[in-house]
C-alpha cells in the first residue's frame, strides 16, 4: 500500500499575491467612455510585469459602482505598477468621463475567500481567516481519507498526491470556503 501525504491539505499559505479592488461611480451617460478607458488602463496594466490578471465588472444600475480588478504576483509588482508612468498617462487622460474613485481595497493571501463582492469591508482578522479555513479543510480531509485516498493506493507517489491537491483546491475554492464564509459571516465581521 503506498503512503499518500496529506500535508498539502493544511491551511493554504499566503503566496504573496495582492488584489487590488477599485470602485468607482460614473456618471449616467458617460458609461461608455468609462468602459473604454477602463479596458484601456486594463490591458495597459495586463501587459505590465507581475501582473496576474484582471476584471471589469460593470454597474447592477442606480448609482451602484463599477469594479476594476488587478491581480499582482506580489506587493512589489502591485507598487510598480501604481506608480508606473503607464498607468500615470491613463489618469491623466481621463478627463470628460466623469467618473469618480468611491472605494480602493488591497486584499493579500486568504483574505480573497472573505471579501463580499461589492464591499469595502476590512477582511477578518488572521487568526479568524486561520480558523475558517481549519473547519473548511477537516471535512475535506476526513472524506478524503476515507473516500478518496484509498482508490489511489495503486498510483505512483506524485501522480496520487497531484489527483489529491486538485481535488482539495476545488472542493476548499468552490464549495468549502464560500459555504464557511457564508455561515460564519456574522462573527467573522460583525
């Protein structure tokens, strides 16, 4: 019988990475400039090193915000590039669309799992993010133990330990994490 590790199944630790959330309220009207310039600074940002990735998510109408999202490798990269040249010229070539910064947050590691989409909230502490994931990750790794690990015996030692990872990371990303959050949500920000 081949020994599988579940070390991989411990919290996830912080990997550096930063989010950086912006909010901003456009004027009626002048949605179709905004959404130009905001794909432009985008793109511009995509092409810029240590970038990750990035979002557009429009206004739900009223006065709701539009959210832009970048994702970053680390706190470095997300520095450059806020104080890059680049992203300087968008922001000086923004006049007439009337849109206004309402709301900047910068979110790192396992505060992604906390943060509500569309709020500003401060994420938990760390101690209360530690303790989420924990009672995320023990069903996932009772059930493993019992259900999946056994059918891997069979397998080479990293082929068995990589099937493990990727089934943990889907469960703890799509249905673990956002099922905690969501019952824990009054004591992790009251």
């Amino acid at each position: 019988m081949t020994a599988i590790s579940l070390e991989h199944a411990t919290v996830p630790a912080d990997t550096g990475e930063v989010t950086l959330l912006i909010a901003r309220r456009v004027e009626p009207g002048y949605e179709a400039a905004f959404e130009l310039w905001a794909r432009g600074i985008l793109d511009s940002a995509a092409a810029f090193p240590g970038h990750l990735g990035h979002g557009l998510f429009r206004s739900s109408g009223g006065d709701a915000p539009w959210f832009l999202v970048h994702r970053f490798r680390n706190e470095a990269a997300c520095r450059a590039w806020q104080d890059s040249p680049e992203r300087a010229a968008w922001f000086a070539d923004c006049e007439g669309h009337h849109h206004t910064e309402i709301a900047r947050r910068t979110l790192t590691g396992m505060e992604t799992w906390f943060a509500k989409p569309g709020s500003t909230r401060p994420a938990p502490p760390r101690w209360k993010m530690a303790i989420s994931a924990t009672l995320a990750i023990y069903p996932i790794s009772v059930l493993g133990s019992l259900l999946l690990v056994p059918r891997l015996t069979g397998l080479p030692l990293l082929l068995s330990s990589a099937i493990v990872a990727c089934v943990f990371n889907v469960l703890m990303t799509y249905v673990a994490m956002p099922a905690v959050s969501r019952l824990l949500r009054g004591w992790l920000t009251p």
